[in-house]
C-alpha cells in the first residue's frame, strides 16, 4: 500500500480589499434590522463626530488639509517686564485670523507698560507651510513691529518664522516659539524670541503663558506675559 501524502493547508490571506468601505459600513447598519442606527439619543447628541458620519461620510485627507488644527485667537492679558524695573502692563491683539481655506493668516498685537517705558506694536503675515490639519507645522512670517523703550527706538520690517505643535485638534493646546528680526541688517536690528503655551479651559476661552526675549544691539529685554484667549 503507497504512503499517504499529508495534505497541504494554506495559510489564509487577509486582503484588505475584503473589508467594505466605510460608507458601506454605515449604509448595512442603518438597512439592518430597521431604516436607522439603534443609538440611544444622549451618546448621539453629545457625539458631534458620530452626528457628522450619519450625515455624510467624511473625506478625512480633505479634513487634515483645510481644517487647521489650531484656532484663531482674540487676546487680552498682563504683561510682567523684568528687564524695565519689574514694570507691568497689558497686552491685546489677534492671533493667527485665516483669511479663507488657505494657510495665510493675520496676526496683531499691542503690549506695553502702564507707566511707561516699554511699548511695542505691529502686524504680521504668516503663511503655514504644511496641510493646516497637521500636528506640527511652520510658517514664515513677514510684518512690521514699532518698538520703544526707555533707551532705545527701533521700527520696519519684521522677519523670520514660527513653529506650532497642536497638542489638539481643536485648539485645546498647544505650543509655538518664534524668531522673527525687526529691521534687519541695520544698526537697529532687533531679534524677537517668542515661546507661547497654550490651554482651554473651557470650549472657547484659553489661558497662555508668554516669554519673550527682545535683544538689541546694546540691551536685552524680558517680558512674561499671562493671557486669556477667546477662540474664534
């Protein structure tokens, strides 16, 4: 009698290609058993994500693209200058205003002491280089900055570049530094590093910590900076 040949078993192949597309998940489940979703009423209504993929199934590489994971800011603060006599004062301005679907946004703000000798002001443009959903990203910034203090005024162009991390989606948190140089190349240069931190305390409303160096030629300023944030 010839040996019997041990049968062969191939291994099973998961295809990815098996598996139904999200929308076809969602069109089963709402055919199955009844023309909608069997979901309890409280975990829907307190469920925007769920509420958006029974309306429309989302295009998520669209989402990281255009939405950004950052949120535009309205800020008005308490400024600490220790390099100016441990002076206080305040600070308000716009933070990041998109202007559309685009990765340019407008930035503008006021600071300065309440008795005087520390003030600056301006405008920027920055332009966020990587999709707006991203966790990381960075921008050049080109503006204008007026500054005074009590030995020295400078004002012109202001340049150089910001690096965000979005800690959140949603603008919950977040931290950024920049380094951007007013009136560069020229007797008055001024080199301005920002580190910024970021943290909803409520849906809209955000408190930051600031600390910024401003170095000129001839001296070096502080300044700490205790902010409230309404996220636009």
């Amino acid at each position: 009698m010839p040996p019997v040949s041990p049968a062969i078993v191939q291994p099973f192949q998961f295809q990815p290609a098996d598996l139904p597309a999200p929308s076809l998940w969602l069109s089963q489940a709402e055919t199955e058993g009844g023309d909608a979703l069997d979901i309890e009423p409280e975990i829907l209504e307190n469920s925007p994500v769920l509420q958006r993929w029974l309306e429309e199934v989302p295009d998520v590489l669209e989402d990281i693209r255009h939405d950004p994971a950052f949120r535009s800011r309205v800020r008005l603060g308490y400024s600490f200058f220790p390099s100016t006599e441990d002076k206080s004062g305040w600070i308000i301005g716009i933070e990041d205003f998109f202007i559309g679907r685009t990765g340019l946004t407008v930035s503008a703000e006021y600071q300065g002491a309440f008795a005087g000798g520390r003030e600056t002001w301006g405008g920027d443009l920055r332009y966020y280089v990587l999709p707006l959903g991203s966790y990381i990203n960075i921008a050049p910034v080109l503006g204008y900055r007026n500054i005074t203090t009590d030995n020295y005024h400078t004002d012109g162009i202001n340049v150089g570049a910001k690096l965000i991390l979005a800690l959140s989606r949603t603008g919950a948190a977040d931290i950024s530094i920049s380094q951007t140089f007013v009136s560069p190349g020229s007797a008055d240069e001024v080199g301005i590093t920002t580190l910024s931190t970021g943290y909803a305390v409520t849906e809209d409303l955000r408190i930051s910590v600031d600390l910024q160096k401003q170095n000129s030629v001839g001296e070096k300023d502080s300044r700490v900076g205790l902010v409230f944030e309404w996220m636009l």
